[in-house]
C-alpha cells in the first residue's frame, strides 16, 4: 500500500490555498503596509479568494462555508474563534500530509537497504525539483536520467536504471522536463516498485522491477563558482577546460548521450564520438548519430560532468585567526566574511570576547537578515551575549 498519491497531494494544496495572517499583529502589519503602498488590502483579498474559492469550497468544513460566500474568511474583520478553527484545520491538514511524507521516507529507507550501493547514495539526497533530462528504453530496462540543477543533490545528473521492469502505471506518461515533487520506494515479493509525484505536467507514475541501479555524475567546482558568480558566459570552452582538475574522469552528458571524455589537450576529445563548435551550434556525433544543439540555448561547459564531487566552497570552512575575525566579520569580502562567521559560530564561548563587539558593530540588512537571525539564536542558546547585545537583537531571539 503506497502512502504518496496523487489525490494526497492535491488535499494538501487544496488546503492551503488561501493563507491568512495568525494573529492581530500580523493583521495590523499587512494593514499598514497596503496603507503605506496606497493599496486597498479589502479589495485584494476578495479576489484572492475569488481565485480558489471553488477549489476550496470542495476540502472546506461546512462550519467555514458561510465564510467563503460572504467572503470574509481572509478579511480582518473575521471573528478570532473562527480564524483559530480556521488555522487549526489548515494546521493539521499540513501535519497530515507531513505524516505521509514521513511514512513514505521510512518505505525508501527500508527498501533502499537491499539494493546496491549507488542507488543507496541516490536517495541520501532529496530528488525534489530535479528534472527528467532523458527516457530510454532497452527491451525490459528503463533508463531515466535526471538533471538536480534546480534540486537539493551534489549529484548533478542521476542516471536510474530499473531492470526488468514488471508494470508501469501513469496518469500522463512520463516527458522530458517534468519535475519531481515527492517519490516513494517499496520493497515487493517481485524486487521494488517506485513511485513519483511529478509537476509540469502533474502526474502520478509508478513502477515496478525485479532490480534497480543507479549511475551519478558531479558538476566540477568551477562551473558552480562560474554559476554563482554570473560568469558562464565569459569563458570560452578551451580556457574553461585548461583550469579543471586532472584527477576526475569526465563525461560529455547531452539532452541525448552520455560519452566518456579521452582528453582535454586539443579542445574536447570523445572515447566514442567526436564534438565539434561552430559559430551558433554544438555538434556532437556517437556511432553514427548526429545531434546539435543550439549556443543559443545550451551552453557546452554545462555538457561536462566528473565522477568525483568537488566542495566549490570548502575553503569557507577553513578557520580564520582570531586576530583577523572582527575585520573579515565586518568587511566587503564575502568569502572572509563567511569564513569568519563559520569560525565564530564553531567556537563561540572561546571567542565570545570576539562575537559580543562584532555583534554591537554589525548592520541589519534584508540580505543578512535571515542569516544573522540563525547565529543569534545560536549564540543566545550558548550563553554567550552580553545584554546589549541581547537587547538589540531581541526581536532575532526565540526564547
């Protein structure tokens, strides 16, 4: 029996389609800001309810119905009582969701157990908002390649096999570019059955195969550096290929196929192909087959991949000196910045001497908001600040 379905998902949205503020405070803060941009709060509310009151007239208890036709169940002006009932009701169905999230978590850890090592590793990240890239099949054997790009795994291409596949069941077969939203794994008397939840289009897919496997690849550390700075566009193919490390095998990975870099000392070497740039295009030719890909839309250092993961931040967890701590704190280089709070928050009763005055120095701003909000709880729990320093940064602290 599977926890994650489609029908779940849908509940859960349904159920927090319309948000609303939880206490007179938050009511007064939303009140003042319309005021202040000129808004009239009144009226945006009721097309805000508008737009998923049908949708929300099928979940809805029939105790807040009156309030969905009258239109006052986002208005400020709705009885507390029922705004708590209201709270509570959206409160748990999140936490009945969560509950089956949960579940579905335990599944995949219980069956993950006994399949090989790779695909152990696949699942000790979130596949959440990752892509599908390719689908291939060869007889009974499924190849899906996934692109993490927009997810929360190192791994930036998955390439999961499923073998002998048994059934398949979908509500909209599987497209390249669908995203995954929730997935769960299950041991069977046959090997294990898969599931996903997928978005754009929405789809429920499951299935079932006697073995499973699983192949990944890394984005080497320049091209995130590259990524996170903006800069992709302003290094050509040859200068960004001289700067990589020599250590990792590297892997040409298109939209279409997967071929093993010989060498970078003459541009880009294939094992079994050959690439080859022209002016708005990349051609990439494997047994024969051509395949091109517009400059326009791809860019060809984001084809290549490695099979070892480099930390393209790992020097933000080298250690900075005591002596340098308050000026890297407080100063414009964002690396010795992150690198000093790193240091402050690992030893704070040592350098409590330190974290106080930096504190009293330090500037709120929207950027740094939330990160200042998580090393002040975090010294506070410690221990270690002064009352001017609580004082002003009360309203961080979660006592």
């Amino acid at each position: 029996m599977w926890n994650l379905t489609k029908e779940a998902k849908i509940r859960f949205q349904q159920c927090n389609l319309l948000p609303i503020p939880e206490t007179d405070e938050e009511w007064e803060a939303v009140i003042r800001d319309a005021e202040e941009e000129g808004e009239d709060i009144k009226q945006r509310l009721k097309e805000e309810l508008e737009e998923v009151k049908e949708e929300l007239l099928q979940v809805l208890p029939e105790k807040f119905i009156p309030n969905v036709l009258d239109g006052t169940l986002n208005q400020p002006t709705l009885p507390k009582a029922i705004r708590s009932d209201y709270l509570n009701w959206v409160r748990e169905a999140s936490e009945e969701f969560e509950n089956i999230l949960d579940l579905a978590h335990k599944q995949t850890e219980d069956a993950v157990a006994e399949l090989p090592k790779a695909v152990k590793e696949v699942f000790e990240d979130s596949l959440h908002d990752s892509t599908i890239q390719r689908i291939t099949w060869e007889d009974d054997v499924l190849h899906l390649y996934i692109n993490t790009d927009g997810g929360f795994s190192t791994k930036a291409i998955i390439h999961l096999i499923f073998i002998n596949v048994l059934t398949e069941m979908t509500d909209s077969p599987l497209e390249v570019g669908q995203w995954f939203i929730y997935d769960e794994l299950q041991k069977t008397r046959e090997g294990f059955a898969f599931r996903v939840l997928f978005e754009s289009p929405e789809a429920e897919w499951t299935i079932t195969m006697k073995k499973m496997d699983a192949v990944y690849y890394y984005r080497p550390s320049l091209y995130t550096k590259l990524r996170d700075e903006d800069k992709l566009e302003e290094i050509s193919v040859n200068q960004y290929v001289s700067q990589l490390d020599t250590e990792p095998n590297y892997w040409l990975i298109t939209p279409d196929v997967t071929c093993p870099i010989r060498s970078f000392e003459n541009g880009i070497s294939l094992e079994n192909g050959e690439i080859n740039f022209d002016s708005d295009e990349i051609e990439v030719v494997v047994e024969g087959e051509r395949f091109t890909y517009g400059l326009e839309t791809y860019e060809p250092i984001s084809f290549i991949y490695s099979d070892v993961y480099e930390d393209p931040y790992a020097s933000f967890n080298e250690a900075l000196p005591i002596d340098e701590l308050e000026e890297a704190a407080l100063g414009d280089d964002l690396e010795l910045q992150v690198r000093a709070w790193n240091t402050m928050y690992e030893n704070p009763t040592e350098l409590a001497d330190v974290i106080n005055p930096v504190l009293l120095k330090a500037e709120i701003t929207e950027e740094n908001e939330m990160a200042m909000g998580v090393y002040i709880n975090h010294f506070y729990n410690e221990g270690i600040l002064q009352d001017d320093v609580v004082e002003k940064y009360c309203r961080f602290i979660e006592m």
